[in-house]
C-alpha cells in the first residue's frame, strides 16, 4: 500500500513539474513573436486614420470603431468612445454621433450590441465593416 502511495505521489509530483513548466512557457512570448513585435510601436490613431484616408463623418466614425477594437482591444464602444477618438486623432466629432453610428448601423458596417457599455448604446463593427476598413473604404461587391 505504502509503494503504491510512493507511486502516486512521484507521478503528482512530475505532473505539477510539468504543468509549471507549460504554464512558464504560455506566459513567456515565443522567440517568433518577439521578432514580429520588436522594434514595433503602436500606432496612433491619428495615424492610423492617416493611413486609412476616411471621407466624412461616417467612415471616420467606422474607422475609429475598428481602432478601438482591434488596436485598443475594445468588446465593443459606445458614442462617448467614438467622440474621444475624434478628440484624440484632433477632430471635430459631427453633432449626433448616434446618428453617424446608425448610418453605419444601416450600411450593415456596425450592428449593436444587446449589452449597453456604461449605460449607453454600444455597437460593434461586423465583418463587412471591417472588410470596409480594411479596404481602405473602397467599394463592396455585394
């Protein structure tokens, strides 16, 4: 009984070896992915819009959307975060950025979340919007 006890108690302690050792190597990045990010600054999302080149208001607000959720890693941004982007990217939101936002609602480049964000309407980008984006807005097949 005690050689069996003995037994478990070497497997226990070479299975918690081996997960310290999966879980030291899942918080470490790899040698791959520190090639790919080193030397690489964020970009700006004034430069990001920049690069972007959106027309008016609505694919200026479509492309702030897409910045928040791919570069800020948002879930999903409401009109409060649409108009600090303008703010930071040093332009001048438009009147009703609910209305803006639903304009894209209607062109199905945004759909809105069933979840409010800080007690606000909040919206998401779909794939066609950021299809949309990433084009650089130019025109869907349908």
């Amino acid at each position: 009984m005690e050689e069996a006890i003995e037994e478990v108690k070497t497997l226990l302690q070479e299975h918690e070896r081996r997960i310290s050792k999966l879980e030291a190597m899942s918080a470490e990045p790899s040698s791959e992915e520190q090639k790919k990010t080193r030397g690489k600054k964020k970009i700006s999302l004034k430069e990001f819009l920049k690069e972007k080149k959106p027309k008016g208001y609505t694919q200026t607000a479509l492309a702030i959307g897409f910045y928040l959720e791919k570069c800020e890693c948002l879930s999903s941004f409401n009109a409060k975060d649409l108009e600090n982007g303008f703010t930071d990217a040093k332009e001048t939101p438009p009147k009703n950025l609910n209305d803006t936002a639903n304009i894209n609602v209607n062109n199905r480049h945004m759909m809105e979340c069933k979840s409010k964000k800080d007690d606000k309407k909040a919206w998401v980008l779909t794939r066609a919007g950021e299809d949309y984006v990433e084009s650089g807005f130019k025109k869907e097949m349908r």
